[in-house]
C-alpha cells in the first residue's frame, strides 16, 4: 500500500481548543485534524470538510495481549472509525509490556508484564494481523519512557526498530516521546534518534517537553522550544514524512503561533523523500 496524501500535512490534535477554534471557524483551512479513540463518535461531524487522521482505534488497549483484535472488539471498532474518518493510515502506541492496562497519570500494569522475547512475538502477531485486515497502511508510535513497567521495553531503540523490522510497519515518531525517553535512559537525542529506522517514519507528533521534578523530561504537551523545531527540520532531512501533527490544546494564540512556526519549517520540505 502507498501512504498518501501527496506532500507533508500539517495536523493538529482533536482536542476541545481545536474543536472551539473550529466552531469559530479560526482554524485554518487547511489543517488536518488527527482524532482518537471515542473522540472519533463525532469528529467526522464537529470537523465536517476536514482531512482526518486516525490515532488509537481505542484507548487502554495492548497490542500484548494474546487476542488483541478481539479484545475489547478492537478490530471491529478500529474498521469502523477508520472508514467513518477516511483516514489514509492508522496509527496505534507501540503499547504495552503487560497483556492488559489502565491510565492512571501514566499506563498501569493490570496482569503481569511479559519478557523481553514474548513481548516482541506477541506484539509482532498482533501488527501483523492487524495490517492484513486494514484497508490503509499502519503506522506503529514509539512511546515516552516512564516509571512504570508497563514500559519496561517498548522504549528501547533497538526493541522498536526490531518491531518495526519484524513486521513491515511505519513508523510515527513522537518526537517529545523520543526526548523523554532518550533522557530516562541516558542518552543523547542524537544516539536515541539514529538507532531508530528513520527510513520507516510517515509521520512526526510535535509538542513541547518539560523537565520534571528528577530533572528528567516529561511528555508535558507544551508549546514549541527551538530545540523542538530544530529536531523537526533534523529528521525531516532523514526520513520521508508525510504528515506532522502539533500536538498542543492550551491557548489559541499559543497554538496558532506554533502552527506558523511549523509551516516556516516544513516550507523546505514540501514533498517526502521516496519511500
């Protein structure tokens, strides 16, 4: 299957500021609108006109457990929201190192967190299975790293790009996630970034990251640094994306702001690479 659209999209999230702006018809026209979950019920009418993206069929869901696609009858209902959006991909969290989870501030463990090899085999059949009965292309996200062992893993560089090998998939590539995840783990963005399968990357989640209180990074979903935006341009280099979605829903002039900011990046940038 090929990704489209043609050229790089410029998305935001659905969040309540996107869908305000949109009811005040201060959203630009041109922006899409990536959904997720049960947001998704009524996205297709509050952003009606508008290009959709998919992310995350459902919430609280595992591509770990032994019958994902059944479980909390995630195929039928990833089908469904995925046709009612049009959306050209789908993409899902590389999510969990347990068969089940709850959110809690982070993802929770709610049954034991498998191994390192049983985690990648069984994350491996689910991917797998779930590209065969889609009828768009599947992206797979790296998450950020955090204190829970419902984590334990699925941050690894190496554990993605084993994953993403394995079975075919793209890859969208949060970059706060990546940030947050190089940080817990020691590392340079640089290191962290390079030894993921850039070549596999369609599509870039961008917001803003913030130390924590063990002078770590979290996944704040703030506003832009220069930081963020130069990671931007630096992967936009290496790999051939075809959408990026600002992933911010605070202020609206905060927003708009880092949406001019954006298209001042990507003005360079205005077809993918060849896949």
């Amino acid at each position: 299957m090929t990704l489209q659209p043609e050229g790089i999209v410029l998305a935001v999230n659905d969040t309540d500021l996107s869908r305000r702006l949109q009811r005040e018809g201060n959203l630009p026209s041109d922006i899409w609108v990536e959904t997720s979950g049960p947001r998704t019920e009524d996205a297709v009418e509050v952003f009606a006109g508008r290009s959709l993206l998919l992310h995350n069929g459902l919430w609280d869901w595992s591509l770990a457990h032994p019958a994902a696609l059944q479980h909390e009858d995630a195929l039928t209902v990833t089908r469904r929201r995925a046709a009612a959006t049009g959306t050209p991909w789908l993409s899902v969290h590389i999510g969990f190192a347990s068969p089940t989870v709850m959110y809690d501030g982070a993802m929770l463990a709610t049954t034991p967190v498998l191994d390192r090899a049983v985690l990648l085999e069984r994350m491996a059949h689910t991917v797998t299975s779930l590209q065969e009965r889609l009828a768009v292309p599947l992206l797979l996200e790296n998450l950020d790293d955090q204190d829970s062992p419902a984590y334990d893993h699925i941050c690894e560089a190496d554990f993605i790009t084993e994953l993403v090998d394995l079975t075919g998939a793209h890859l969208l590539l949060d970059l706060a996630h990546a940030q947050v995840s190089a940080a817990r783990q020691g590392v340079g963005i640089d290191d962290y970034l390079g030894a993921l399968p850039l070549d596999r990357v369609r599509q870039i989640h961008l917001s803003g990251p913030r130390p924590d209180a063990m002078g770590g990074l979290h996944d704040a979903h703030e506003t832009l640094r220069e930081e963020d935006l130069d990671l931007l341009v630096w992967v936009l280099d290496e790999a051939p994306v075809s959408a990026v979605t600002l992933e911010y829903g605070r202020e609206a002039d905060a927003l708009l702001h880092d949406l001019d900011q954006i298209r001042r990046a990507l003005s360079g940038f205005t077809q993918p690479k060849p896949a």
